[in-house]
C-alpha cells in the first residue's frame, strides 16, 4: 500500500513540474517577443519620414541584429512588420503593425502584436493639427 501511495505521489508530481515547465517556457517566450517587439518599435522611432514611407508593405524582419550571440534564439522567433498609410490620413500618419510568431517547447504556437502609428512631424504636431477638431 505504502508503495502505490508513493508511486501516485511521484506521478502527479511529474505532471505538475510538467505543467510548470509549460508555463516558464510560455512565459519566456513571451517576455523575449515583447522586447523584439519593443526593439524594433524604437528602431522605427529613430527613422526619418522617407525611411519609414519606404517600409510601406509587409515584410519580415531579420532578427540577427538583436540576437548577436544566440543566433538559436533568433531562429525561434518570426517577426512580420507591416507599415500601411492611415486610411483617413495617408500622406501624414502609417499605421504599423508588430507581429511576433513562435512555438514553445511542446510544439504549440504562440503569438505576439503590438499596434501603433508614426506621424509626419512628430506626436505632438499630429495632436495638435490632426487629431483636434
């Protein structure tokens, strides 16, 4: 008896740490796609308004740069930027989309999208001109 109630101890216990190790790797995952994301946010932030209107598309991004020293690291992760004219705005405000893909440890796809705007001459000037009535 004393050894059923043990070998029932280890399984569920064996199960549990497989749950926990589930839920770091989630956590992992997610952490590192907001920082891409973040990353290549303020990458975008420091172009000039003709480097960014270039952008107009969807495209994948080339993570290598932010993995320097894990190149493994920068495999797990796809990236897709996509840069559209604001449908109201165009030729002053691109809507942009992050989107970070992976799949954790136990083969399940997780995902990632940040979602914001670049304008012409700034936030301040798109505040005051463009968004006030």
């Amino acid at each position: 008896m004393a050894t059923f109630v043990m070998a029932f101890g280890i399984a569920t216990s064996i199960v549990a740490m497989q749950t926990g190790f589930k839920s770091i790797d989630v956590a992992r995952g997610t952490t590192l796609a907001s920082q891409i994301i973040q990353s290549e946010i303020e990458r975008i932030r420091m172009l000039s308004w003709t480097s960014v209107t270039a952008m107009d598309g969807t495209s994948a991004v080339d993570l290598s740069t932010m993995f320097t020293t894990d190149p493994t690291l920068a495999a797990r992760f796809t990236v897709t930027r996509r840069v559209v004219a604001d449908a109201t705005r165009p030729s002053d405000v691109r809507d942009i989309w992050i989107e970070v893909d992976w799949r954790g440890y136990d083969g399940r796809a997780h995902q990632r999208t940040f979602y914001t705007k670049y304008v012409k001459n700034g936030l301040y000037d798109y505040y005051y001109t463009l968004a006030r009535p």
